[in-house]
C-alpha cells in the first residue's frame, strides 16, 4: 500500500514539474517567434470529425502553434526572430463517411498526404531579414517515416514542421 501512494506522488511530483517547465518553455518562446494562421476558415482541412466543431479545429491550430513554439528554440538562434504565416493546412488523412460510428475517425492513408503552406521571415537582432520565403511543405511517403510518437493526431504535421526548420530556420554555417 505504501509503494502505491509512492508511486502516485511520484508521478504527480513529475507532471507538476513538467508543467513549470513548459510553461516557462511557451514563454521564451513567445519573444521570438511570431505565428499567424492567415484566414484559417479557408484552410483545406484542420477538422477534428466529419461534421467539425470550432473547439476542435482551434485546438489542432493551437498544437500546431505550441510545437513551432517549442521546436524554435532548437533551430533558432536566441539573437534571431522568426515570423510564419500558415496560408494553408491540410491535415494527414481524411474523415469517410462509414456511418454514425465513424464520425470521428480520422482514416490516415497515403492519399491524404499532410501538407503546409507557409511564408516565413528570420530576422537579426537588428531587425535585417536574414532570410524569407514561402513554402509548400508536402511528404508523399509519410507513411514510410518511423515516428517515435505515434499517438500524436499532429505527428505527420509535426514532422513536415522539423524538416522544414532543419533546411530553412537553422543557421547556415559559413
């Protein structure tokens, strides 16, 4: 009995301190990337069910946001800032209609490719444009990739979010 209550304070004890630790995580974040989702209304698909309901496609939008928050601070030089406009989204996979049962089930094959379209800006720390672009993020062998979280819903996402920042945010050497 007394290695349950153990166990239960222990892994309360590391949520609470993951928690501290993200939260100030999001907050370095904030200073240095600035995220927009341009008309998000329009974007292809960012649906959490066949009939989508808005809590749903603002808590895809929000992960997509927290994870580029995050994933900055790997790529991002801390002198430089990063601004993105999302202009599209199309989430990996596609809701059929298999009947009432199936509504929220997101069928993932490799007709439904995930794909981002996106304008970026590095900056220095003066404010000079290091580097700009828009781009069309698409990985037709998604399927093929091995992913370490694959109870993730934004895990194909994610992915096409990291190759980018490795090619186009990290710092160039030379």
């Amino acid at each position: 009995m007394k290695t349950t209550h153990i166990v239960i304070v222990a892994i309360i004890g590391l949520g609470a301190s993951s928690g501290i630790m993200y939260a100030s995580d999001s907050s370095e974040g904030d200073q240095n990337v600035h995220i927009e989702f341009a008309d998000p209304e329009n974007y292809s698909d960012i649906r959490d069910g066949f009939t989508s309901s808005e809590k749903g496609e603002a808590a895809h939008l929000e992960g997509i946001e927290q994870y580029v928050q995050k994933r900055a601070k790997k790529y991002l030089p801390a002198d430089q800032k990063l601004e993105i406009t999302f202009t599209n989204i199309d989430l990996a996979g596609d809701f059929e209609p298999w009947g009432a049962d199936m509504d929220d089930v997101r069928i993932v094959k490799d007709i439904y490719p995930p794909r981002i379209d996106l304008q970026f800006r590095v900056r220095d720390a003066k404010g000079n444009v290091i580097k700009e672009g828009e781009r069309k993020l698409r990985d037709l062998s998604f399927m093929m990739n091995l992913r370490l979280n694959n109870h993730d819903p934004l895990r194909y996402e994610k992915t096409l979010i990291d190759d980018w920042m490795r090619k186009d945010v990290r710092p160039t050497k030379g």
